[in-house]
C-alpha cells in the first residue's frame, strides 16, 4: 500500500457499499480503494480472487 491520508481514509470508509450503480454497471466510488494499491506482487488473480488462476490452470495441464 501507498501511504495514505486521514482524510483519504475517511472518506473511503464514509462511502456507502450499495450505492447505485451508473449505466455501465460500475459506479467509480466502488473501486476508490484501488487507488492505495501502490504495486503488486505475486498472482493479480489471487489478489482479487483468492485464487491463482495461473497456478491452477498448471495444475490442470499436469493432471491432463
């Protein structure tokens, strides 16, 4: 994580999680805490999934 702000902070934690969504599906709001992400490392997968799809997907060859 980045180092972030008392008043980043608070307003992530103010936002309200059913907001409604806009036209396309997605509301920007929903996503403000990708913002504090400052790098990854390791399975993007398994950073949003909790699964790593690349070792799984390995394993499934391996099992073929």
């Amino acid at each position: 994580m980045r180092n972030i702000t008392d008043e980043e902070i608070n307003f992530y934690l103010k936002q309200d999680p059913d907001c409604v969504n806009y036209a396309v599906g997605l509301h920007p709001w929903r996503f403000y805490s990708a913002c504090f992400v400052k790098e990854i490392q390791g399975s993007y997968h398994n950073l949003l999934t909790g699964l790593p799809l690349e070792l799984v997907i390995e394993m499934i060859k391996e099992v073929e």
